[in-house]
C-alpha cells in the first residue's frame, strides 16, 4: 500500500521533496484526504507551523 510506504519514508528521514509527492498523490486519489493530513503532519517543520495568534 502506498500510505504505508510513504510513512516509512519520513518516519526514516527520507523527506526530500515529499511534499510535493504528497500533494500529487493526494490530487490522483492515490491516498486519502486523511492519509494526506497524517503524512504532512509527520514531515519535519509542519507539525510545528501554522498560524499564531498574538
């Protein structure tokens, strides 16, 4: 299954340019909208951004 590839990818720190796969895999229904949301969750930087209230 491609999910399960794609996690044990970043989950190994094989990150380059995943997001951009991500995004393509995502627009050809190849994965899920919450496989989509699980995955760039685990990639380095967007777990930790979004908006900050002041």
């Amino acid at each position: 299954m491609l999910y399960r590839t794609l996690k044990r990818m970043i989950e190994r720190g094989q990150t380059e340019g995943m997001e951009a796969k991500l995004d393509i895999f995502m627009a050809s229904n190849k994965i899920t909208a919450e496989e989509y949301t699980e995955l760039m969750g685990m990639l380095p930087n967007k777990a930790t951004t979004g908006t900050t209230e002041a």
